[in-house]
C-alpha cells in the first residue's frame, strides 16, 4: 500500500467528516487536500512526518476574510503530493511545525516576512529574504499595487 | 571525516563572515561561521541580496507578461523554469500544445540541463582549486548557448516557451548542431573523467564530505541530484511524468552514501541521460507542422481555482503554485525553489566539518542564490 | 685599478646587481609562462596583445601595480604590514649568491651554500606570518597560520632528502654536489629523495596543489588578502622567484647542474643546460598547478608527517648505509 493511501486512511480517521478532499485525476497537482483546525495542525503533521512524508512547499494566502497557510506534502512516490490547509484570522498566532520538520523553521520565516503570520514560539523569528530591519509584509493584499482582493469564498467555491 | 574531538570552549569560537563578496559562494550568498580553529561549530546563512519580489510582481501581472521573470529566478536553469512555467498554466488554462512543440521544448530544456549541469562541473572543480576543468566545461557549454541562442535569440533568460508552443520554430540546422554536440560531448567525459572523476585529490576532496543521510534529506526537504545521491531515485520526469517524458527510455542515476562524490558522479551521468533524452527525441520529432498554438489569448484568465505544478530543474523539484480568480492576473503566484532547502540542509551539513569542506559541500550542493531570493 | 675589479667586494657588488636585474626580470618572464602555459592547457592562447607574443604583458600590469594605490587598513599593525613585502622578497634574493649556475659563474661558492639557502628560504615563513598578522583580518590570519605549519611540516622531508644528497658528496658546497654529477644525476641514483624534493619544493612555495595558504576559492587571497599595489606586486615577484630558485637547487641537486646527460656536453655552455634544466622544472610545476585541485589543509598535514617523513628518514638511513658498506 502506497504512504499516500495510509495517509490518507490516517487523516480520514483523524478529521471530521468533510475535511478531506480527493482529487482523483491528480488535475490540481495534489492527490486530496485536508482542511485542518489551527489547533490541531502540530498533531496532523506530526502524523504525516511519522508516515514517511516530507514538507515540500509553505505559503500563505491572504483573503480579506480570512488567512490560510497551505502546507504542500510529497512521500517520494508517484502521484502522492498531499496538502493540508489552516484557515486562520490574520492575527491569530499558529503553532510552529519546526519541532516536526527541519525545513519548516525557514519556511516559516518566509512566510512571517511575508505575510505577516506569526507563528508561536518559532525558533529563529527573524527575518529571511527580506532586510532584517523590514517591518512591512509585500505579500499581504495590502501592501503595493495589487490587483484586487478578494473573499475567500469568490476563488474556491 | 576529521571531527572536533571536544566542544570548544566559548571564548574559543569566532566569526568569520563569508561572503557576500566571496569567490565560492556562487552569487550573493552570505554565511554567518561561527569557527573553531578551521572547525565549523555553527553556520548561519543571510540571505536576500538578490530579492526582486518575484512573486508579488507576479500578482500584478498577466501569466504571458510574467514569462520572462520565470528565467530570471535559476538564470543558470531559465529554459527549465520557462518550461514548467508554460506546462503550468497550459494545464490551468486547458489550452493544448502541438506536438512538435512538445519535442522541440523537450530538446531545449535538456540542453539547458546539461549547460547548468557543465557548469556545476567547472565551478565545482573551480572551488577545489582546480582551474582547468572550467575551461573545458565552458567551451562546451559555449556550444549549447550557441544552439539556444540560435532558436530563441538569448543565451541566459530564454523566455522560449509560450503558452501553447515556443515563440519560434527550429531549422534542420539546428537538429544538426545539436546532434554534433551530443557527440562531441560525449567525446568529452572519458577526458573529464580522466582528468577529475579518477583523480586522487578530487576523490580524498569529496569521498566522505558533506554526507547527507536520507532522512536529513527528507528532514529539511531536499531534492534533485542531492536527494538522488542519497539513494532516492526521485525525479519529477519519473514520478510524475510531464510533458513527453514518458515517452523517453531513460535511467534516474542514484548513489549511495549522499556525499559530494556521489553528487558530482550523479550529475555526471545525468548529463548522459539527458543525451539520451535528446538524442531520442531528435529521431521522432515530427519533420513538420505547427509549433505554436496561436489562439492563445495575450489576457488569457484560467478558470478559478488553483494548480500545483511541479516539475524537474537542474537543481531539483521546482513548483509554482497558482491561484486564479478567474481574472488575467494571478491572485497568488508562489514558486517552490530547490535551492532553498537544498542550501538549508547545510547548516545542518556545516556543523563540525573544516572551512575547506565547507566550500566543497557548498559546491557539491550546487546552490543559485537569486533562485531562493526570489 | 686592477685590484677593485678582482677584488671580493667588487664582485659581490656587481652579483647583487646582476641578482636584482635577473631576478625581476626572470620573474616577470615566468608570469608569462604561466599565464602562456596556463592558456594552452585551458584551450585558450594567453596574453597575446602586448609586444610579441604578449611578452611585454606582465610589464605594463607591474607598471599598473606600481601606479596604484597602497592602501594599509585601518586595524592594521601600521609597523609590521609595510614590512612584510620585503620581508618576503629579501630572503630570496639571497638564495641567488650560492647558486651553481657554471663551473665560474657562482656570485659566492660557499662550503655551506646549500645550507644558506634552506636557511633563508625558511625565513619566509616569517615574513608571510607577519604580514598575515599585521592585516588584521580573518582571511590573511588563517592562511598565514595555513603557511606555517605547511612549511615547517614540509621543510623536514626537503631537508632530509637533500641531506641523502649530501651525504654522497660529503658536502653542503654546490659546486662540490655538482661536480659529483658528471657522470650520473643524482636522481637516478637518489630517485625517492628527488622526488620527495619535487613534492616538498612545490609545496614551499605554496603552489597549487600545495596552495591551500592562499586557497582563493576558501581563503579570497589568504595572507596577501590586503594588500595592494605594489605590495601585493612583492608577494607575488618572491613567489615566481623562488620557484625559480627551487627549481634551480632541484637541478643542482639532482639533476646534473651544468652537467650534460651522462657527461656529455654537446659544445653548449654550462649555463644553458642549467638554466634549461630549471626552466622545464618550472614548467613541470606550472603543469602540475593547472591539472590538479587542491588538496586539503589536514590531508595535506597527513601527506607530510605520516608519508612524506618517514619515507625521507628511511631513505636516508638506506643512502648512510649503503655508503658505509660500499
């Protein structure tokens, strides 16, 4: 059985019905994605770590309602990239996944910069990219020119 | 591997700032090492010299107007990053590709491959102290910058893909040049080999240095020929095949002990499966018909949602993750970069190896700085 | 008159002149072997632009060293940091008063001379830790301190190959270890003492792949980081002219000096065979530094203390034994 399907056996077990989304064909480059409550985003990880998955990509989306990190999955074989995703208010403070992966502390730290989310007890705080006295977040919609901005809702219906 | 024997006392250790002007770091890279004699205790890269804001001008500009910046992030890779650019949002937006296009992007980006993979080889040897392989490497990287430069007028930041083909069409002149310099690159390694591979120097330099166990590698999340020398055959043109790649008999070279020795002999042979990519891909390509799909529109808007698109640069799994509002601009452009975690295992990697090691590994890793500044 | 000229002081006069003239000139010709040499390895062509054969290249780039600036940073040792250049340079020049170049064309044919050079080329050392200390910066510390114990590992096995020479000819007189070559080079008899001199002379003089004090790709430029101008110009001249001179002793030593092969002279003059012997050494030296990476500062320790030693100590008690049973 492939890591991905006990994965996904595991995440099915462990969220709310309605959660975890499949995408069969693989059409958005994921093989399902699974919304996770902010709270329990270190629990759900840590389960993905101990199934063999490594954390491939970190962003974040900024919505005028809402913010949402998105955490890109990959277990080395085919087909079998997953993603979790938190939906959180901008200036609630999420848990930290450098416990879990290495590769988080500065994906984290790109994100911070960028965004602006912070995350609670994070190891290193500073700065990534970005100079280290920069005390604004290009990424956020409301920063520079922008092309609109937009209700979670009006992109992912 | 020499390990220090104690943990240095405190008021032993001192900073030696390396970089951001520093002859091996391979653009502006800057590491904060904290030193023990020539022991490193603790590395602390500073990044961001050469942040552009790549993916914020992506939010304001239409997926055509942003091809050009995807060869601006690995300008030793552009032809890569074009190539997965156009993939991505052909798959967005639904829009098919002709199949000669298909053969003549497949041939481009190989020869990319193999020009970023050469001058790996000559920097790397470079930072070894040896100064001729990077002569030899660049004269034949020379020829496939002549190659691309012919078909798309650029030898850096191609900007050769569209949206549904390339921007030009290839002559039998260049299937001619191309072919000719398979050959004389094959020609080439048995002299790299005897001149690098089989040298004792080289092998005591890097057998042993800079190991990257497996599970490090899935730790910090590192891809491409580092992953590949820890014994993981993944590649995105296996994996997930994109493109014609499925089409192709070729092999995914792997090591086994993940130091530096496996990467350069993991990159070296890839070089040769990238031949053989090419090689097969100039026998099927179709002699005629179009290579652009032209109904593609300039404010072309994929519909709303979003796409995860990953695929194979010289320096491993590359990504860019696409949001649409349904509007000609991208609401989210972010772009997975394999350098950044590729360079984040070596503060890890640094811990307790010599300053000399340190510009080995760092060589081995084959980093390009403006691609994680993005 | 007549006196002046045959007198000692007039002579050592006149060599030092000669010694400086040839000198510079001998290194500005070896930059451009290099740079010549170097560029036909790489499949390039070298400078070409300047007089023939781009032979006038290195002098128009020391004019440009000269015409600029001699910057001393500011945490720099103010004393120490204009001293080292010459301190480098000094002692090199002093190798050129006992070199053999013909049976009548040594400036000063000590009973010591090979002992005087091995003596002065040590004190470089000195000269390359002052002027790596007196920068004040990280870069030219650590390949300063790279140079010294480079060099002191390395002067052993060179001294006790050349002591394997030395004891055949029961003498420190280059004219005397020369003479005892007429027939056979020492080399053929001696071949692991010359080759362990080879090894040890290339890394003396901190040349590739031995360059790990001023390793650019680790150390930007190692001690000589901050230096400029002509200063740096210095450090650069004492490193061509003493290739020159280790090639020169390697000559004398092992390879035939003046001497034909096999006592045959062919009509050419003494100082063409020498001078041609040295100059095909340097040229195997340029030849190694442009083929071979570098090797790395612990393994280049190891290459010394655990190989080179005592494989010099055993030849030397093979070579006392020997002689003693002959």
């Amino acid at each position: 059985m492939m890591k991905r399907d006990l994965i996904l056996q595991k995440l099915r077990k462990l969220l709310p019905e309605g959660a975890v989304s499949e995408d069969e064909g693989y059409e958005s480059g994921v093989a399902f994605s699974a919304r996770v409550p902010v709270a329990r985003i270190v629990e759900i990880a840590s389960a993905c770590d101990h199934a063999g998955a490594y954390l491939e990509s970190m962003t974040g989306l900024d919505f005028e309602d809402t913010a949402e990190i998105v955490y890109h999955f990959h277990t080395y074989e085919p087909k079998s990239r997953f993603s979790l995703r938190v939906l959180f208010p901008h200036e609630e403070k999420i848990p930290t996944l450098s416990g879990i992966f290495s590769s988080a502390v500065w994906l984290e730290r790109e994100v911070r910069e960028f965004f602006g989310y912070v995350f609670a007890d994070h190891p290193d705080p500073r700065n990534l990219l970005l100079p280290e006295d920069a005390d604004f977040h290009p990424l956020r919609k409301t920063f520079g020119k922008i092309a609109a901005y937009r209700k979670r809702e009006e992109i992912y219906a | 591997m020499p390990k220090p024997i104690t943990p240095p006392a405190v008021d032993r250790v001192y900073t030696l700032n390396l970089g951001p002007q520093h002859p091996s770091t391979h653009g502006v890279l800057r590491v904060l090492l904290d030193l023990d004699g020539e022991f490193i205790v603790k590395a602390d890269p500073v990044l961001g010299y050469g942040h552009r804001g790549h993916e914020k001008m992506g939010e304001n500009r239409t997926y055509k107007q942003f091809m050009p910046n995807t060869s601006r992030m690995d300008y030793l890779s552009g032809l890569l990053y074009n190539h997965g650019f156009a993939l991505a949002v052909e798959k967005f937006a639904g829009i098919e590709v002709p199949l000669r296009a298909k053969y003549i992007r497949t041939i481009c980006a190989e020869l990319n491959r193999i020009s970023s993979h050469l001058l790996w080889f000559g920097t790397y040897v470079m930072d070894l102290g040896g100064f001729t392989p990077f002569l030899y490497a660049f004269d034949d990287r020379e020829n496939i910058l002549d190659i691309l430069d012919r078909v798309s007028g650029s030898r850096l930041t191609y900007s050769y893909c569209r949206f549904g083909g390339v921007c030009r069409d290839v002559d039998d002149t260049f299937l001619e040049m191309t072919r000719a310099f398979i050959g004389r690159l094959r020609s080439r390694f048995p002299d790299y080999h005897n001149l690098v591979t089989k040298n004792i120097i080289f092998i005591h330099r890097t057998r042993n240095v800079g190991v990257i166990h497996p599970e490090q590698a899935r730790q910090f999340g590192v891809t491409g020929p580092n992953l590949r020398a820890c014994g993981i055959p993944f590649d995105m043109r296996k994996v997930e095949p994109y493109e014609i790649y499925d089409q192709f008999d070729f092999e995914i070279p792997v090591g086994t002990n993940g130091d530096a020795l496996d990467r350069y002999n993991v990159r070296l042979e890839e070089m040769e499966q990238s031949c053989r990519i090419i090689e097969q891909a100039l026998d099927r390509m179709p002699k005629g018909g179009p290579y652009l799909n032209k109904s593609v529109s300039f404010r072309l808007a994929p519909p709303k949602g979003e796409l995860y698109f990953a695929f194979e640069s010289a320096r491993g799994l590359t990504a860019y993750y696409l949001v649409s509002d349904g509007s000609p601009y991208p609401y989210r452009c972010h772009i997975r970069v394999p350098s950044f975690s590729n360079l984040h295992v070596l503060t890890d990697v640094f811990c307790g190896t010599m300053v000399a090691d340190a510009i080995s590994i760092l060589g081995s890793i084959d980093v390009v700085i403006p691609e994680i500044d993005r | 008159m007549g006196s002046l000229v045959t007198s000692e002081w007039f002579r050592l006069v006149l060599g030092l002149v000669i010694v400086l003239a040839f000198s510079q000139l001998n290194a500005l010709f070896l930059v451009w072997l290099e740079r010549k040499v170097a560029g036909h390895i790489q499949l390039r062509i070298g400078p070409k632009e300047v007089g023939p054969f781009g032979l006038l290249q290195t002098i128009v780039d020391g004019l440009k060293l000269v015409g600029k600036e001699l910057i001393t940073p500011r945490s720099a040792d103010s004393r120490l940091f204009p001293i080292a250049p010459v301190l480098v340079f000094m002692p090199v020049l002093v190798g050129f008063l006992v070199l053999p170049f013909a049976p009548n064309l040594i400036i000063r044919d000590m009973n010591v001379g090979v002992l005087l050079i091995f003596a002065f080329s040590a004190f470089t050392v000195l000269a390359i830790l002052a002027g790596g200390w007196a920068s004040n910066n990280k870069y030219a510390l650590l390949g300063a301190i790279r140079s010294v114990a480079q060099n002191v590992a390395y002067e052993i096995p060179l001294l006790l190959a050349v002591l394997s020479v030395v004891l055949m000819v029961n003498s420190f007189q280059f004219s005397e270890i020369v003479k005892g070559q007429e027939r056979v080079w020492f080399f053929l008899i001696q071949p692991v003492a010359a080759l362990i001199y080879l090894i040890c002379a290339t890394a003396e003089t901190n040349r590739a792949p031995f360059d790990i004090p001023e390793a650019e790709s680790e150390l930007v430029a190692g001690f000589h980081t901050e230096f400029s101008g002509m200063r740096f110009g210095l450090f650069f001249l004492a490193e061509y002219t003493n290739m020159f001179i280790v090639s020169a002793v390697a000559t004398s030593l092992f390879f035939g000096g003046w001497h034909g092969p096999f006592g045959l002279d062919l009509g050419v003059p003494g100082i063409v065979w020498f001078l041609a012997k040295t100059y095909v050494l340097i040229f195997v030296i340029m030849w190694v530094r442009w083929t071979f990476p570098r090797l790395r500062f612990d393994q280049l320790m190891n290459l010394s203390w655990k190989f080179m030693i005592p494989l010099s100590l055993a030849n030397l008690v093979v070579t006392a034994i020997v002689l003693k049973l002959v």
